[in-house]
C-alpha cells in the first residue's frame, strides 16, 4: 500500500515535522503575485492563485517544501482599478531577499520562484533580489515565469496568443477551479498594447499584445488539458536547471 504524499506546505507544518522534512531536501518553492484587475472574468488574485496552484502540483515530484507565497508586488498600469495593490520595487526586493535568507538560514540551498505577474518592476525587483542572495548568501535560485516559457504551447494550442487577462490565464484559473472564472471578455476591456503610446492609467484590464490574441472562454476540457501540459514544460525546465546546477563546480 503506497504512503500518503507528504505535506510540502511549510506553514501547516509544526517546527519538529519541519526539521525532519528537511533533512530530505535542500529546494524550496516560493511562488509571487500581486493582487490586480484581470478583465470582468477573472478574480484579482490570479497572479498568486496560478504559481500556488503549479507549486502544489509540483512539489512532490521536485521533492521540494512550499515556503508561504509573497501575494504583494509591484503593479503600475492598473493601479487605476478597483482592487488593485501595490508595494515598492524596493520594497518588494528587500522582501524577496529577506524570504530568501531565511530559506537560507534554515538550509535550503536551492529556490525556484513561481512568478506570476510580468511588469517590469515586478521581474526587475525579484532578479536584483535573487543576484543579491548568490552574491550574499550562496542561494541558487530561478525564477519561473510560466506563460513565457509556454508562449509556444499558448500558440499552438489555441491558435493565437494569450496575454494579460487572456486566454491562457483564464485556462489556468479554469484548472485551478472553474468557478472562479465568471462572465466573460468583454470587448470594451480589451486594450491592445502598442509601442509608442504608453497610457496610464491603462485603458482596459485585459491586455492584448498583437493582432493573433484570442478573446475567448477555454471549455473546462481544454483548460485542463492545457494546465497539464504547462506543468509538463515547466516541470521539465526546472529539472535542466537543478541537473544543471548539480553538474557545475561553483565558487565557494
């Protein structure tokens, strides 16, 4: 008879069952959003609710421990919008690399960071966060954007591209629990980014950015087929860059 999967969340563990999980690895998993508009169809938390979500699905399988996400980060061209939440960049990167010494601090050597939110401070914030514990603190880290590194899937799968708000989020939410998805694209909140014209605030909180996004509701099926597939491409790019760190002599 198989063992039930271990608990990989930190927070629900007590400090002694903590101590013995940790003796069986040196990875954590800290994933990051921020609390933004996601058009009239998806909850404002979907930048932290889809990393959460592929931590969980993953953890068992990297033999990892969940830290307690980061739900706060750095939102600029919708801070116009009912509920969105925004912190510093600065405060944002002190935060990432206080959560990273502290991971470090209780021995794990390894952290992969589930991103969920793509605005320039947001990234820029967690790498100079990230560059400053390896520098620091010896912490190897990666950070994971996840509907970068399945652009190519998003194309593939839908026949055109996805983007803030759209189709690929809405997929990955839908996966996550299709009640959370209500109404649908509306047209009037679909704002296509062009270079040269820089709005603020944005005019729309589902963000296109070129003529092949699709403005449509995945069916459960497909989200669930797609959200699988994304775990597969992230999950096979997280173990390249673990062998890959394995394999390397790195400075003392």
């Amino acid at each position: 008879m198989s063992e039930e999967p271990r608990e990989r969340r930190m927070w629900l563990l007590n400090w002694k069952e903590f101590r013995g999980a940790i003796e069986d690895t040196d990875l954590a998993i800290l994933s990051i959003g921020v609390n933004e508009a996601h058009g009239p169809h998806l909850p404002l938390g979907a930048d932290f609710i889809i990393p959460e979500w592929i931590a969980e699905q993953l953890a068992e399988d990297l033999n990892a421990l969940i830290a307690p996400p980061i739900r706060y980060g750095v939102v600029t061209g919708l801070s116009g919008y009912w509920g969105s939440l925004s912190i510093s960049e600065g405060t944002l990167e002190s935060l990432v690399y206080d959560a990273l010494k502290g991971l470090s601090d209780n021995g794990f050597e390894k952290v992969i960071i589930l991103n969920g939110h793509g605005g320039s401070g947001q990234v820029n914030a967690i790498e100079n966060a990230m560059k400053k514990a390896w520098r620091e603190l010896g912490i190897r880290s990666a950070a994971i954007s996840w509907w970068v590194l399945s652009s190519e899937l998003t194309t593939q799968f839908f026949g055109g591209s996805g983007g803030h708000a759209g189709v690929d989020e809405t997929a990955m939410i839908m996966a996550v629990d299709r009640a959370l998805v209500r109404g649908h694209m509306e047209d009037g909140e679909i704002y296509k980014v062009r270079k040269g014209s820089s709005p603020t605030p944005l005019p729309g909180s589902i963000l296109a950015y070129d003529d092949r996004f699709i403005s449509k509701i995945p069916s459960p099926e497909q989200a669930k087929e797609f959200a699988n597939r994304v775990l597969q491409i992230i999950g096979e790019e997280i173990e390249k860059i673990l062998d890959g760190w394995e394999n390397q002599e790195f400075l003392p």
